[in-house]
C-alpha cells in the first residue's frame, strides 16, 4: 500500500499488515497525517511479544519518499 492510496473512505475496511515480524489481518481505526508522515491505526488480532500483548498499531510511511511499515500493508477484498 502506497502513503496515497490513504483517505477517509478506507476507515472501517480490512487490512493485513505485519506486527513484530508476524503478518495479521485487521480494520482500519482511523487515518492519521502529519507534517512528514501518513498513516493508519489498525486494531487487529492479539499479537504476543514477550509479556505483552499488541491489538492495536499504528503503520506509518513518509511523505518524502513513502518508506515506511505502510509499504507491507494490504488491504483485504471487500
């Protein structure tokens, strides 16, 4: 997924993305945009890393040149 392909409309849509190195799928909380940075909020499967537990993420990319965690994420059929 490209830092441009993000909007409004994707909020609530399923994505797979990658936590801590393990691919999990999840829905789109909110977009988030910032000076020098896009990104999304997914709430997805738990995700056990040591004594925590991850349910929530942010990915990310940079406006400069669209690297970032955002370049893993997929978005699911609908």
């Amino acid at each position: 997924m490209k830092i441009t392909d993000l909007n409004n409309s994707l909020i609530n849509k399923k994505v797979s993305i990658i936590v801590k190195s393990i691919r999990v799928n999840g829905k789109i909380l909110g977009i988030e945009n910032d000076e020098h940075s896009k990104g999304m909020v997914v709430e997805h499967e738990p995700v056990n890393w040591g004594k925590y537990t991850f349910t929530t993420t942010r990915i990310w990319g940079r406006k400069s040149d669209g690297w970032g965690s955002i370049i893993h994420a997929k978005l699911l059929a609908k």
